[in-house]
C-alpha cells in the first residue's frame, strides 16, 4: 500500500527516552508492514500533549502514566491505557557517597531528584517507602534538583546529597569519575511506551487499533531478534537524540531495551498497582478508584489469543 494511502496515525511522546523504540520501529519498516502511517513527534509538553489528544489534533500518546487516573476518577474523563512494552523502573541505578553501601544507609540523609512531584522523583520516593524508608516520617529527605542526571551525580560527588537514582549512561559515566554505582531491585513500574487514547477514538478506529498492536508486538520483536540492524539504528539515529556518546554507551541502551520489553504487551498487576500508589500520592481522595478502569487490553488479548505473537518467536 502506498504512503499516502494507509492509514494515518498521529503519535507524541513527551520524553526522548521514549525515542528508541519509536525511532526504530520507524526505520526498520514496521508500520509500513502493518499499513500504516505512523507520525510521531517527540518532546510535545505532557499538558499539551493531553489538551492535543482531547481536541483530536493527536490520537495517541507515548506516555501519560500516572496523571490521568484523577481525571478519569473525577471527571470521567474517556482516557484509555491500550498496551504496555515494559513494566520496570530501570532508573535503578543509585549514585552514592562515602561509604554507603546500601538503601538502608541512606536514613536520615539527602537524596536528589529532578523534581519531587514528577514521575521519576515519585518513583524514588516509592522505591525508598517500600525499603522502609519513608519521607513522611524523615526517614530520608529527597531533594529537588533540576537539570540533568549528570548534576545530581556530580552533586553526590560534590557532598552535596548522599545519593541519587540514575539510568544508562549516566550509571557508567558516574563510576567513571569515581562514584559508587549500586543496581538495585527493578521496582515494577508503568513507565516509558504506554499506548494512551481516547475511548471514543477506539470505538472509530478499531481497525487502526489493531493494526498499532500489531506493529507495537512486531517492533519488539525486532528489537529483540535483529540485534545489529538494532544497534545500527540506534547509533545513526538516536545516539545524537540521547547524547549517546560510544559504541558502549549504545549498546548498553541496547542492553536495557532488550531486557525490559515484553513480547506481550500487558501491564503487570504489581506495575499498576505501583503507578497508582504515585497517582495517590498526588490525589489520595481517589483512593476508591480501581486503577484497572484506566486499562483496555482486549487489543493485545486479541492479538496474543490468535497465536500470532507466539509464532513470532518459533
């Protein structure tokens, strides 16, 4: 089918880290495969990007994980989580200072953190309340840094805080200017490619729906199967987005991507159940709210149930 007569799609996300999936389910011809025309355009403001998807200007969102719970719970508003590619924190990665050698040895001290309300601030205010270290209580303290994750670990470098939560490369990076690198546990977690819409996009797209699943399922399972054409996209096309800056660097994205997205993409119930605890953190009166009325899977149960994702991979 030619370009201009598939079907068309338009998709945000908000974050370059979304960028290597979509970047090379781009190149590697996956929408094409599928019949679709999918446009992606990144870095769209996380507001802007749900005020787009109300008014149709978008149909989809890369994203959105946990600030959508209240509106749905107070409003009823029509949002929808479609399918999940990974259920992990993979910030897992903790700078330290001194001496320290455990989550336990950060009681009574400073932890940065981009933004304290954002969703990577409260995925380490969780990780930390479920080590048994709670802020509420001044267990630990978390500070607000913004900028880079290369501020924050220069900080703890610097004395300035006693540790931070940090990715690929900036894990590498650190240990290379003499910080203790520390992986801990990967605290299930709805973050990064979450395929977010209306429903009453759904109901009058059905049939691009199913081809998205599609092309989603088919993307992962080039990235995890085509390894080097991977690597090869990565490098000529994300790299410069990422400031990715070696063949280290790159693979160790690689790396990260390939052990983190599911062949299947459902959320996990303990990743949910997480996201939740960060959306009543922010909104505590929507306790009553079951987060599984945000979720729509049918899609990928559909898909998984025809036995074309298991074939996949046989």
């Amino acid at each position: 089918m030619m370009a201009q007569n598939r079907p068309k799609l338009k998709i945000i996300y908000r974050s370059k880290s979304h960028a290597p999936f979509w970047v090379v389910a781009d190149k590697a011809g996956i929408w094409e495969k599928n019949s679709l025309a999918v446009d992606t355009s990144p870095l769209l403001a996380r507001e802007k990007a749900v005020a787009a998807l109300q008014k149709g200007h978008v149909d989809l969102i890369s994203g959105n994980h946990h600030n959508l719970y209240v509106r749905k719970a107070k409003n009823g508003e029509d949002f929808v989580h479609l399918a999940q590619a990974a259920n992990n924190w993979i910030d897992n990665r903790m700078v330290v200072a001194g001496e320290i050698k455990s989550v336990q040895e950060l009681r009574g001290k400073k932890v940065a953190v981009e933004k304290i309300t954002g969703h990577a601030g409260l995925n380490v205010w969780l990780f930390l309340r479920q080590e048994g270290l709670d802020t509420d209580k001044g267990d630990v303290e978390l500070v607000s840094r913004s900028g880079s994750p290369e501020e924050r670990w220069k900080g703890v470098l610097k004395g300035e805080f006693a540790a931070t939560f940090v990715g690929t490369p900036h894990d590498r990076r650190a240990a290379r200017a003499g910080a203790r690198v520390l992986r801990v546990r990967p605290m299930p977690m709805i973050r990064g490619v979450t395929l977010t819409t209306t429903m009453s996009f759904v109901k009058s797209n059905e049939e691009k729906i199913r081809r998205l699943i599609r092309g989603l399922v088919d993307a992962v399972h080039f990235f995890r199967t085509q390894k080097e054409e991977t690597l090869k996209i990565l490098k000529g096309h994300v790299a410069p987005m990422l400031n990715l800056q070696d063949d280290e660097e790159i693979k160790a994205l690689y790396d990260e991507w390939d052990q983190s997205l599911e062949r299947k993409p459902y959320p996990s119930p303990q990743a949910i159940a997480n996201v939740f605890q960060l959306a009543l953190r922010r909104d505590p009166e929507i306790a009553d709210f079951s987060p599984l009325a945000m979720w729509d899977t049918h899609y990928v149960r559909e898909l998984d149930d025809s036995g074309y994702i298991d074939q996949l991979y046989r």
